[in-house]
C-alpha cells in the first residue's frame, strides 16, 4: 500500500466513523480489528500491533 492508499483508506474510515456518530463509532472499530484480526491471520503479529497501539507508536512507512 502506497501513501496515496493509505491516506486514502484512512480517511474513509474517519469519514465513517464521523457519519455514524460517537455512540456506534467503538462498535464499528470493534468489528473493524476483528476483521483485521481475520484477515491478518497471525496471532504474534496482532498481539505486537496491539501493543504498538496501546504505545501510541507512528505506522511504519508504506510501501
């Protein structure tokens, strides 16, 4: 994913989340991880992604 991608993809989610209003918004990036949880299949690598968040760590660069 390239900066454009990612710029991109982030603001259709923030755009999301505003529409659907601060009661549904955990609810819908509840769902959101568990289906990145999914799709990413790797259990090590949700528990350190997990982690970096709760660190509030910079995304690494996109490719």
């Amino acid at each position: 994913m390239n900066d454009l991608d990612l710029d991109r993809v982030y603001t259709q989610l923030c755009k999301t989340l505003s529409a659907a209003g601060q009661e549904q918004a955990m609810d819908i990036l509840a769902r959101y991880a568990l289906l990145s949880m999914l799709e990413i299949g790797d259990p090590e690598r949700i528990s350190a992604l997990i982690e970096r968040a709760a660190l509030n760590e910079a995304p690494a660069a996109a490719a």
